[in-house]
C-alpha cells in the first residue's frame, strides 16, 4: 500500500476508521479487538445502521503514530469477518 499519509498528517494524531460490515452485533466488538491489538486506547464507537438494516457503520476515532500504523489499522479492519470496507 502506498499512501500519502505522511505528506498530510502529523503524527501522533488522532485519525477516524469507519468500519462497513454486514449488521452483527459482535461487529463492534470485533472492531474494538483489532484496535486494541494495535492501538490501545479507551474508545466509544460509533454504531449506526443501514436504512435497511442490512449492514452497519462502526466509526472509531484512535490516536495512529505513522503511516504505516495506518496502513496495518486498515488491513486488519479489513480482514474482519463480515468487513465490506473500511474508510
């Protein structure tokens, strides 16, 4: 992956994840697993369904400290079962 983060952001900075997956209540808590595993923290997420509730948005604001955290944060939200993408 080749971002650009490093030419835009300052690190550490906060930096928001929105999460798409289909609607599963343990999404959120397998959202916070990754997060904990690469950057622990004390988050609220954000939990907002579909209009037709087929899917759900899980949006997390975590302090990231390179590019490259970035990157792995997005790769392993990614691989989440039920993760149809993540911005």
């Amino acid at each position: 992956m080749n971002t650009k983060f490093d030419e835009y952001l300052e690190f550490p900075c906060q930096f928001p994840f929105k999460v798409l997956g289909l609607a599963d209540e343990a999404l959120p808590d397998r959202v916070m697993v990754v997060l904990q595993q690469h950057a622990p923290g004390d988050y609220v997420p954000s939990v907002k369904p579909s209009s037709k509730g087929t899917y759900i948005s899980v949006t997390v604001t975590t302090t990231v400290t390179s590019k490259e955290h970035i990157e792995l944060l997005y790769t392993e939200l990614a691989a989440i079962d039920g993760v149809r993408g993540v911005l």
